[in-house]
C-alpha cells in the first residue's frame, strides 16, 4: 500500500504535488482548528459551570452568615423571655401615670401558650382620651427590653367628636412551664 502511494505520488507533476500539499495543509488545519474550537467549547462551558459555583458558594455563605444571625438573634429573645419578670398591672399603671391617662378597666386575660413560651395579657378599656395622648400612650407602652407589646386595639370615635374610646389587649411574653 505504501509503493503505491508513493508511486502514485511520483507520477504527479510539481503543480498537482504543490495542490495536493496545500489541500493537505488545509485539511489538517480544519482538523486542528475543529479539535481546538472542540476543546475550547468544553473549557469554556467548564469555566462557565465554576463560576455558577462560585458563584453559589458566595450566596450560600452569605445565607450562612444570615442564618449565624438569626440564629444569635433567637438565643438573645430566648434569654430575654427566660429572664423577663415583667409585671403587666405594675408596668401599665407606670406609663399611665407617666401619660396621665385615665383608664376606665383592667382585665387580666387569661395566659396563651405560643410554642415554648406563654403570653400573659391584659385588657385595658379607656373611656375618652384625644388622639396625640393616646399614640404618645401606645408608643410609650410597646417596650422590646421588656417585650411589652399591644397585642389588639380598637379605637371608636366619642359622641363629642373629639375624643376616642379605645380598648386594648397589652401583652408580654414569658417563660412557658414545662409540661
């Protein structure tokens, strides 16, 4: 086989020899050129799944550091409720005295058990109080370093049109008893 290309290749003139060297340099570029394009499209689609990666990883760490926080947070509002001995009666009379409202009713609502920990509350019913004293009053009575917080509200407006009867549910969260 190898006489008979090589003679074949003899019977050939300088001018077919130089054609056929040429298209034999031609073909083995498109050959080089196909197997360079080939692996270049591999490497890139590679390059393009590490930077997705990487790309993931940087989220997933930040989602990690947002979870570190969260997680701190909880313990801090479960120490905080562990150790809260607010008294609701007691807290309230002190921010209405400080806010000279008058408050017509004081119910103690029977405590709710929220997953680990209980909320103990307490209805307050106001007769008549004007609106900057009364938002001045809520503000005041919402407390997170004691975890006061006002639970439900309703405000009606008086027959006198310038004062609200207002009832609220003030509430604080405790340490629930294990059963």
């Amino acid at each position: 086989m190898k006489e008979r290309i090589t003679a074949y290749l003899e019977g050939l003139s300088s001018r077919e020899k130089s054609i056929l060297a040429a298209f034999g340099g031609l073909v083995a570029l498109f050959i080089v050129a196909g197997i360079y394009l080939l692996f270049n499209e591999a490497v890139e689609t590679r390059r393009t799944d590490l930077r997705e990666r990487n790309a993931l990883l940087v989220k997933i760490e930040g989602y990690r550091e947002h979870f570190r926080r969260a997680r701190e947070r909880e313990s801090q509002f479960s120490l905080a409720v562990q150790t809260n001995q607010t008294n609701l009666n007691s807290y309230l009379n002190g921010v209405r005295e400080a806010f000279g409202v008058e408050i017509a009713t004081i119910k103690e609502l029977k405590a709710e058990r929220k997953g680990e920990f209980l909320k103990e509350m307490v209805e307050v019913g106001i007769r008549s109080i004007d609106m900057p004293t009364l938002m001045s009053f809520l503000y005041a009575l919402e407390n997170k370093a004691r975890l006061v917080f006002i639970d439900s509200l309703a405000i009606k407006k008086r027959f006198d049109g310038k004062n609200y009867e207002v009832t609220l549910v003030v509430a604080t969260l405790k340490e629930g008893a294990e059963k």
